[in-house]
C-alpha cells in the first residue's frame, strides 16, 4: 500500500501553506500542484527542493546545493568552492606561481 504524503512535491495544493518547506502552491497549472520555490530545484534522490547559490533560504528550513549554506539569508557556495554555469557548487583550483626575486 502506498500513500502520498501531503504537501510533497507535485502533490495537489489550495494554497502554499499546504506545501512543506521550499515549496509553493503553483496555482498556474489547473488542478495546483506543489513546486520548488524560485532558485529551488526538486532532487528526486532526496525527494526535496534545494536552493541554488543566490536562492533566499531561512537557516531553519535551508535546504542548499551540495557545498551550500545558507549565510545571510541566501544559499551560497561555501568555503572554497564556486559556482558554475549549472548552479553547482564545486572546488576551485588556484594555480601557484613560483615568484622569483631577481637582485640586479
């Protein structure tokens, strides 16, 4: 027996107050569906919406991208890590140039 738990992605919704954290009532599409906020995209694996680096968030219902955090009110890559093109958070690689010092 399988049963859908309410406010899910994609589950049917009158308002976003049926929907759980970092989901709105889509009322655009007949019947309204559950969706991902704004900068918030569904990871089906974790069956929750994430937020993009940039994305607002709330430290206690943040959901960010892998290597994310929410700081000051929005999703953003943390230490050491960038985002790409793809809104992923990934490492940078910072070249190290050996300085030579020439006495003339």
């Amino acid at each position: 027996m399988c049963f859908l738990l309410g406010g899910d992605y994609q589950t049917p919704c009158d308002s976003s107050l049926d929907c759980r954290a970092n989901l709105v009532c889509n009322k655009t599409a007949s019947p309204s569906f559950c969706s991902c906020e704004a900068h918030y995209q569904y990871h089906p694996s974790l069956r929750k919406c994430r937020g993009d680096p940039g994305a607002v968030c709330d430290r206690a219902t943040a959901e960010c991208v892998d290597n994310a955090e929410c700081r000051d009110g929005a999703c953003e890559c943390s230490n050491q890590f960038v985002p790409d093109e793809n809104k992923i958070c990934g490492r940078t690689f910072k070249k190290f140039f050996p300085l030579f010092i020439l006495f003339v």
